[in-house]
C-alpha cells in the first residue's frame, strides 16, 4: 500500500488516520472543508502529503479531489470514506437544515466519494480498498442523536450494497466498514440545544475519560484492513454485547429500552 485518501482529515479519526499511515511512508491525499486545520495536518507529517480543501456535500469538489489525488499520484490504494458530523436535540424539534445537513454530509458525502472514486478505481482493475466510516451507532441507537443515528445506519447498508455489487462484478476493490466506538474528538463539539445539553455533557464527558486517542485508534483500523476484513470494529467491547441485546430485542418484538422509562421491563 502506498497511497491513501482521506476525507474529514484535519481532525480526530482522519488525522490519526493520516498520521499512521504516514509513519508507514504512504503517501497520503487529505480532504476536509476546514482548510487551515487540513493544512496544518499536512504539514505536520513526514511523508508527501497534499491538502485539498473539500466539502464533501459538493458534488464538483470531490470530483476535483478524485482528479487531484489520481493526476498526483496515479494510483490509489486506500480511501478512506471519514468525514462526519454529529447534532443533538429532539427528533421533532431539531430544524430542516440541520437534518439536512446531517444528511447531505454524513450520506450525501459518502456517495459523492464512491461515485468520484469507485469508476476510476474498477477502471484501474487493481488491487484497492474503500473504508467507509460508520459507527457503532450505526447499530445502535440512541435518543437525542436521531440525525446521526440514522445517517449512520444508513452508511452500513450503503457498504452491504457495494460489498455486493463489487462481488458481483468480480472487482478487485474492496471495500470495509469501520464501526468507531468512543474516540477523542471534536465531533461532539457542535453547540447543544437546551433541551440536549446536560445529555451531550454527559456524552462528552465519557467520551473524554473512556474514549481511545486517534493515534491509538488508527492502529487497530490497519490491523484489520492487513486482515481484509470487511467489519473493522476496533472496541469490540463497546458494540458486541449492546448488538446481541438489540437484535434479542427486536426478534422478541420488544419495544426499545430507550423508549421506556416508567418500568425496567423494556
């Protein structure tokens, strides 16, 4: 592997992603819309490394990074899908731009990377391979969280669809979905309406005390794209036991936990 792409590089998990793929000599093509942060991370790294300002919620921008990263260095070996945000509030309060910017981003973005990338990358009928970010609440969901844990489970059903549809072709990309649970960063950083806030305090706070560093993160992502794997769930422990109880939940028929708080029956 020599050659990396990276989208929402310029903090957490894609500038650990960066900075490990750096110490592996990569060559690396980093994305995000803040542009004086993206710089500073690619400065920071001892490899060649190219900042490309990119919103991913503009179709033409990220067609511009594709023809960037592909004019610069020819071939691409991983491309990791990263940029995300995260809003808090009640479902039914939360306001139409912030669905849908949680929406164009967290989706919208996603697609317009597979849709830049993907062509060129069966085109070039090589070895590659795609990791696009989810989460574990892409599993699990969570009250007050509502537009990031339904773009989030929709990122793994969009990587399902592709997995099958590259299979289908006999492709030689390949593509993973990686399931973060807690890690430090600034995602949990957008302002909280009042009704949320002493919810994401809390969040925050945890994910503080018991989230992984980026740079202790980014490791265990290697590790399971050196695997193949196409699950990369690097905090096991976070997703395995809370999954099984989910899904017991919904073959049961159970009404979710979350949405019951007068009995401890769920």
């Amino acid at each position: 592997m020599t050659v990396a792409v990276i989208t929402g590089a310029a903090s957490g998990i894609g500038a650990g992603l960066a900075r490990h793929a750096a110490s592996l000599g990569m060559k690396l093509v980093l994305a995000d819309w803040d542009q004086d942060a993206l710089k500073e991370v690619a400065d920071s790294l001892s490899t060649e490394a190219i900042a490309v300002p990119t919103d991913v919620r503009d179709e033409a921008a990220v067609q511009s990074l594709a023809d960037t990263a592909f004019e610069r260095f020819g071939e691409i070996d991983l491309l990791f899908n990263n940029a995300g945000v995260l809003s808090s509030g009640l479902s039914w309060e939360i306001d139409a731009e912030t669905w849908q910017r949680s929406v164009d981003i967290n989706i919208g973005g996603v697609v317009n990377v597979m849709r830049a990338f993907v062509p060129r990358l069966n085109a070039a009928d090589r070895p590659a391979r795609i990791i696009n970010t989810s989460s574990v609440g892409g599993f699990l969901t969570s009250p007050f969280m509502a537009p990031y844990s339904a773009t989030k489970f929709a990122i793994v059903a969009v990587t399902e669809a592709m997995a099958g549809e590259l299979a289908a072709m006999n492709s030689k990309l390949q593509v993973s979905l990686l399931a973060p649970g807690p890690v430090k960063s600034g995602i949990m950083d957008e302002k909280a309406p009042t009704e949320t806030q002493q919810f994401m305090t809390t969040l925050r706070d945890m994910n503080d005390e018991h989230g992984m560093t980026p740079d202790g993160f980014a490791p265990l992502v290697f590790e399971g794209i050196e695997r193949g794997d196409y699950w990369i769930v690097p905090q096991p422990e976070i997703l395995d036991s809370a999954l099984q109880e989910r899904t017991e939940m919904i073959l049961n028929r159970k009404p979710p936990v979350s949405f019951d708080f007068t009995s401890g029956d769920g």
